[in-house]
C-alpha cells in the first residue's frame, strides 16, 4: 500500500497576468512532477517557470501537481518540495517537508491550489 | 567507462587469496624468505580520511556525524577521560552538511561552482591511535588532523544520466498509476457502507414481499417495488464500488512493485554519482602530533602529509587516468624519512573486465630518526620505484577476480619484492570519498 502523500491545498488568487508554476525539489534528491488544470495534464518532468495560462483563463479552475521524490542519498533520506506560483496578486512560495519511509525509497507530494478570481 | 573504475577500487574490501604468492627477496635468497608485503594495489586515491593515513594506522570505524549534536557527541566520547588520548579514534564530517540544506537541489550539487564545490565537498577529519599500554603505564600517543576537499569534481556520468532518465520514466509511471489508486480509493470509499444498506434493503424487501404473497396485502405492493428499486440501485453501486476497491488493490501492489523498482535505481544511482567523468582534482593535507605518555596537555608536531590526486575518466572510451603527488613526512616505515611519491596510473576496459598499469617514483628525503643505515647496514637507497600491470574480471555479482603483475618499492634491506597476485575481490561495504550530505 503506498504512503499517504505530503499534502497541501491553497487558494491562490489570479489575476489578469500570465500565471507561472515552478516545483522545487530540495534536499539533493531527486524529483519528478505532473501538473494538470483541472483533468488536463499541462507538462510533466522538472517544473520550471510552467505557463498556466492568463489569470483570466485559468480563473476557477484547479491546479494539481503530483511529484514523486526518490531518495538517491546514501545515509540521508530527508526530502522537501517548494511550490512557486508567480503572476497572481502575489508570489506564493509554499514548502513541505518529508521523508523516505526507508533508505531510497519514495514519497509522493501533492499540491492542489485552487485559483480564485475577482468575484 | 571502466566496469571497475580505480576510485572504486580503493573503496571496496579487497581479499586478496594470494594463489600465487609474491616472490619476496628476490635479491637476497640466503636468508629466511620474510611474509610477502601487503601488496596495496590501488593506493592512489585515500581510501579513508587524511587524518587516519597520518597515522598510518586503520580505525575499525569512522564516525560520521550528520548533525552539529552529533558531532559535538562524538568529539566528547572521542576526548577520552583523564586527559588521555584514546586509542583508535577517527572522525570525518564535512561542516556544510551538518544542517539540513532543504534548497539545494541535485542540479545545483552537480553543476556547482568552486566556491560551490569548496563548500559541499570539503570534510575535516580528526584520527588518533595509541599502541596498546604495557603494564598500567600509558604510552606515547598520536592524533591527526586533516582536511580534503575537491577542486574539480568534473561532470556526471553517462551512466549517471542514463540511470536518471530511467528514474524519470519510472517515476512518472508512480505518479500515473498513483492517480488511478486515488481515483479507486475515491470510487471504492463508501462501499461498506453501502453494503450495510444492501443488506438492510434485503431484509425489508424479503419482509414485504413474504407479506405480500403470504398475506396478500397488496397496500404493501408499492412499498415493496419501490425497496426493490432501491435495492437494485444498490446492488450495482456496490459492485461499482467492489470493482473500484479490486482495483484499489491491484494498483497498490503495483506501485509497490514501481517502489521498489525505483529503490533498486536510486541505490544504482547513489553508486553512480561519486564517480563523474572528466577531470577530478581532489586535496588533501594534514599535520600529527605526538603526545608525550598519551596526555592532551603534552603534545609536539611530528608530521605533516599533503595528497595531490587529479583524475580523469573519459566519456565514451572507458579511459581512466590517475595521478599522485603524496608527501609525508616523518614516515616510521622508513626510520622517520619524509617521502615523495608522484605516480600515474592508465585503466581502460578490455572486455569485460579492466586493465591498469601503474608506475610510482618515490624518494626519500631527511636523515631520519634512526640514521641512514638500512638495518643490514647498508647505503640507505634515496630513490626507488613501483610499477605494476593490474587486470580484473566481473565474475559475477559483487564478485571481481584480481591479477596483478609488478615490481614493489625496494624496502630498507635492499630487497624489491616482486607483485605477483591472483584473487577474489569480495567487494564489501563502501567507503564515501564525497561527502554524503550526512
């Protein structure tokens, strides 16, 4: 059975500008991400200054973002994700923090940022 | 590249099964044939702290202390008691690791400036040793005090990138088949629940219906298919709901087959990274000290050690190249000489397995603690070289077959004893020469 992911569920408010994801994985291990708007998967792989879309367009709609963290480190097995969204009415860097369950094993994170609008 | 890259070499157990033992005394065959030397077959790159080679001295274990409590833990039960140096202590950590470094991501660590690379790759190492007490009189003790750190530590490997795209598939497969396990989990949650009402709408229709056609009340009629409505309704949202829940379980295990799967190529991964290709410069230097009956307070320098060791590993072809510039000073084997080595070693793969060859030139400097007389009282030799052809073989596993042809340094007495050696390398355990993040 696999872990419960790392989880984390924000608002980010939009606003007319271009909206960009980055997805950092820290710690030195090694991380891969999908991003999907609503259902529709928008890029996966190393997440760096993603597109998503004017603040307009994207309004109302939900980001999910799964990255699996691999511990590559020999005696070592802390891992940490940053979320950066840039383009909404602020810049929102958000971090979490985990672990592997054992020597090189894996960890899932999962970001859901719901984008809010003007009402 | 090099199946058995030299680096890798000096961090594996060697167990040398001497099948062919060396022919020691060469020159000289009047006398008892002494045990064969220890033939250290790739000595170029420090197997182990700077500190501990100081001391000429191997401690069973190193510690590695990953935080600042740890380190100042090891330094208190390392200090000995009574103000007594102890025996067989040794400690290595690199400072900027010491802390949790949350923002330092595997692409900055591989593609790190110097200034970068002088702060993640440079570890301080302390060692002493003791020889054992005669009586209850404490001897004379020594510690070491050492720093290494790479200025080149040149670009990840093609098996390391290799190993990493395959990681990325791997775990994008995780993320996919993760989603399916949500969206299961989320169509299967609520099914015990419905099967509690399944079951409750079963009861009642048996009821109404009994009543029905036993009693002929037929005011209950429209109860009754109304229940039977409901009862289908949920019958086929709880097998929706079994089908979620068998597929629930089919994607766990899978994805604790991709979990594991993914473990097996982080451990290859891990191995792969202390082993870049393109030009390696790593440095080390150290000073020892004596401590007169083995007290802290009554100490004196005696001794210094500087490692130069540039490498390279080339891309494509397998080439390996090694070089060494070593200086000791003080060194006992040779009654208290500072010695120079500068040696160069060439490894390419030849089939599976590797070749090398290697040639050391060493001299020999000072008058030394004990004289310039070889204890058979001849001219001490100033000068003397080593050379050797080295071959090894996968057999399987961890499992190397060993060759090795060569003449060593000429010892004291005059005598070169020749390298000839078959083995088995076991290839237990791993020593980090890269600082581990620990």
């Amino acid at each position: 059975m696999p872990r419960k992911p790392i989880a984390l569920r924000k608002d980010y408010a939009v606003g007319s500008g271009q909206v960009r994801l980055s997805v950092l994985v820290g710690d030195r291990q090694y991380g891969t991400s999908m991003v999907f708007l609503d259902d529709e998967l928008l890029a996966n792989g190393d997440i760096d200054e993603l597109p998503l879309g004017a603040g307009g367009e994207i309004a109302g709609r939900t980001l999910t973002v799964y990255t699996v963290v691999t511990d590559v480190r020999d005696k070592k097995n802390d891992m940490s994700v940053t979320w950066i969204l840039t383009g909404g009415e602020k810049t929102a860097t958000i971090e979490r923090s985990g672990s592997g369950a054992k020597s090189f094993g894996s960890q899932m994170f999962k970001a859901v940022f719901e984008l809010t609008g003007d009402e | 590249m090099l199946h058995r890259p030299a680096s890798r070499a000096v961090r594996e157990f060697l167990l040398l099964a001497a099948l062919v033992p060396a022919a020691a005394g060469a020159q000289d065959s009047g006398r008892d044939p002494a045990p064969p030397p220890a033939v250290e077959l790739e000595a170029f790159r420090l197997s182990g702290p700077p500190a501990l080679a100081l001391l000429g001295s191997s401690a069973a274990s190193v510690a590695r202390p990953n935080t600042p409590r740890d380190l100042i833990a090891s330094l208190v039960s390392g200090a000995g008691a009574d103000g007594v140096v102890p025996d067989g202590y040794a400690l290595e950590t690199a400072p900027f690791w010491l802390v949790r470094r949350k923002a330092m991501s595997l692409g900055e660590y591989h593609d790190a400036s110097l200034g970068q690379r002088l702060l993640y790759f440079t570890a301080i190492s302390v060692a002493t040793s003791r020889p054992a007490s005669r009586g209850d009189s404490p001897r004379d003790a020594r510690a070491a005090l050492a720093i290494r750190t790479l200025l080149a530590n040149g670009r990840p490997s093609a098996r390391l990138r290799a190993i990493g795209d395959s990681m990325r598939a791997v775990q994008l497969d995780y993320i996919t088949r993760f989603r399916r396990w949500e969206d299961a989990g989320a169509r299967a949650s609520g099914l015990g629940v419905a099967r509690g009402r399944l079951a409750q709408q079963d009861d009642l229709l048996s009821s109404l219906l009994a009543r029905v056609v036993a009693g002929g009340e037929t005011t209950l009629r429209d109860s009754a298919m109304r229940t039977l409505a409901r009862r289908d309704s949920l019958r086929a949202f709880v097998a929706s709901g079994q089908s979620a829940a068998d597929a629930e379980l089919a994607t766990a295990g899978e994805l604790d087959r991709i979990e594991t799967r993914l473990g097996t190529l982080a451990k290859r991964f891990a191995a792969a990274e202390i082993e870049p290709h393109g030009f390696i410069l790593e440095v080390a230097a150290g000073t020892r000290a004596l401590f007169e009956e083995g007290q802290w307070g009554r100490q004196q320098i005696d001794g210094l050690g500087v490692w130069l060791t540039p490498m390279y590993r080339a891309r494509t072809n397998g080439l390996e190249l090694i070089g060494v510039g070593r200086y000791l000073s003080r060194v006992s084997e040779y009654d208290g000489r500072d010695l120079l080595d500068v040696g160069v070693r060439a490894g390419a793969d030849v089939g599976k397995g590797t070749l090398s060859a290697e040639h050391v030139w060493r001299s020999l400097h000072g008058s030394g603690m004990l004289g310039l007389a070889s204890t058979t009282g001849g001219e001490y030799r100033s000068r003397t070289t080593r050379w050797a052809v080295l071959f090894d073989y996968p057999i399987g596993g961890r499992l190397w077959a060993v060759a090795s042809f060569g003449s060593d340094y000429r010892l004291p007495d005059g005598d070169r004893p020749v390298i000839a050696t078959v083995g088995l390398n076991l290839g237990f355990g791993a020593i980090e020469i890269l600082p581990s993040g620990r």
